[in-house]
C-alpha cells in the first residue's frame, strides 16, 4: 500500500512554489510569470527624466496655472516680494482649525522642520540634507507677519520651494496659524543660541548659492 499518493508530493510541491514567490521587496514581489503588466516603463516620481523641463519628472504646473476657486499668486521667491507680502492679512486668523492644520503640517513641514518646529526633521538630522532647516523660534521667523510666512510656503524661501502648487491658499493660511500656535506653545528645550544662529546664518547663504 502506497503511503503518500501522488497528490500528496504534488501539493508539497505547490506549497514550496507558493512560498518561494514571496518577497518582502515591495517594489519586486518575488517571481511572475506574467510581467508585462507588473513592470511599469513610467519614470519614478523623483527620477530623472529627458523627456521633462529640467530632466525632472516631477514638473510643476504650467506657468500662469491657477486652480479652479484660487487666486493668482504673482509674488516670486525674492527679498522684495517678500516684503511685499508682509501687508497681506490673514483671512483666518480667527479660525485656526488646529486638527486639520497638524496634517498639513506633518505632511509638508515636518521632515525639515521638525515636530516643534526647531528646524530639527528627521531629513536633517539623519545626515541627509546637510543645510539646517530655519527654526520658527528664532528671531527672524518670530518677526516675520502673517503675510511673509504665507509668501514663504507660496513662493517659497531660501532652499525651501515653492509650495503653491500642492496646498491651497486657505491651506497655507492654516499652516501660518499652525506656525504661530508652535511659536507661543512649544519653545524646544533642546535650541541653543548656536543652532538658532546657525540656522538664521544659513538660509542667505543657502539662497545665494542656489540663485548661482
């Protein structure tokens, strides 16, 4: 009498085939037999790209593009516009909606800024980006109105890009609230005067070398 049938190595078998196609690669998941639909010709997102403005695949908007319900920014990232801006009021000022404006900031401020806004990210402080990230609590951002740190995430500042393009104006309005709701509520214990001043010394620095 046969004591494993023919079905039994069969579904060994397919157990062991089963196993090895798995791979914890997210971006390779193991064996196919079928790729062409796996295998995507798209260029990544932050890839170089020939075929793009730049070589960057990733492109902004087309110059002079406003979304529907906005209105147009004609500011651009100079010392001049900048203090242009400083007139501006903010609109929401008195509807500082905190919730929705941590998750604006955890998605486009935390990694350079930090979570108290020290200029202390992760993308900094893990030796990735050696250029430190301006502190909010240091004199020039404590100095600067409403009006200029909206220019700062709009048209951007120093190294910082623009940010237009990915938040909308009532958006940038709560992160300006956001930033000054970190200023009064929480001063890092871990600021020194030499980081602040390092920090305030390295964005014209920074700016300079990238007008070059």
């Amino acid at each position: 009498m046969k004591i494993f049938s023919s079905k039994y190595y069969f579904g060994i078998v397919a157990v062991l085939l089963l196993l090895s196609s798995c791979d914890e690669n997210r971006n390779h998941p193991g064996y196919s037999f079928f790729n062409d639909m796996e295998e995507s010709q798209a260029y990544e997102t932050y890839s170089e790209n020939p075929y793009m403005p730049g070589g960057k695949t990733m492109a902004g908007p087309v110059e002079g593009t406003v979304a529907t319900h906005e209105h147009a920014y004609n500011f651009v990232k100079s010392p001049e516009d900048e203090q242009r801006a400083a007139s501006l009021e903010n609109p929401l000022e008195n509807d500082f909606k905190q919730d929705k404006a941590k998750v604006l900031y955890d998605r486009f401020c935390l990694a350079c800024h930090g979570e108290n806004g020290a200029g202390q990210g992760t993308l900094f402080t893990s030796g990735k980006y050696p250029i430190p990230p301006a502190s909010y609590h240091a004199d020039r951002a404590l100095n600067k109105t409403d009006g200029q740190l909206f220019h700062n995430i709009r048209a951007g500042y120093g190294v910082m890009g623009a940010h237009g393009a990915q938040i909308s104006v009532e958006d940038s309005w709560q992160l300006v609230n956001y930033i000054r709701h970190l200023q009064a509520t929480s001063k890092p214990e871990n600021e020194s005067a030499e980081e602040t001043t390092e920090n305030e010394n390295s964005e014209p620095a920074a700016e300079s070398q990238e007008s070059e």
